[in-house]
C-alpha cells in the first residue's frame, strides 16, 4: 500500500555484465561484476520500481548527484 503513496521507489544493485568464453559446446557464460551500484528506477522482473517523473531509460549512478540532475532534467522537459 505504501508504494502506491510514494513518488519513487528506487531499487540499488551492483552493476553487472555478461562474459562468453570458450568456443562450440564448451562456451559459457557467466555474470561479472566490478562493484559499481546503480540505481535503478524501472520496473523490471527481477525488482519493483518505480517513478512518477521520466528519469531516462538508463539506471543512474548510486549517487544523491547523479538523481538530482535526472530529476531536474525531467522537471524542465515538462
């Protein structure tokens, strides 16, 4: 009920690509991570989020800066 009240519901998570290595049958791929946290405003499957201001379509960088110039952003496109 309290996520239908609030205006954001941001989910933070570490940063993570895929790796492919071997060649044929033997190819695997695997998740890497270098610790970087994001700062994801979408939802998607594996998490709820949301926001009630377009902050782009790429999760933002987990830093209090980094969402106040995409919500200022959003704010001056309207």
């Amino acid at each position: 009920m309290i996520r239908e009240w609030v205006d954001f519901n941001l989910f933070a998570n570490y940063e993570v690509s895929t790796r492919t290595s071997g060649q044929g049958f033997k190819e695997t791929t695997r998740g890497v991570s270098y610790g970087k946290r994001k700062l994801f405003h979408k939802y998607a499957a594996a998490f709820d989020a949301k926001s009630r201001v377009d902050l782009g379509n790429l999760p933002l960088d987990l830093e209090w800066s980094a969402f106040m110039t995409a919500f200022k952003e959003s704010l001056k496109s309207k």
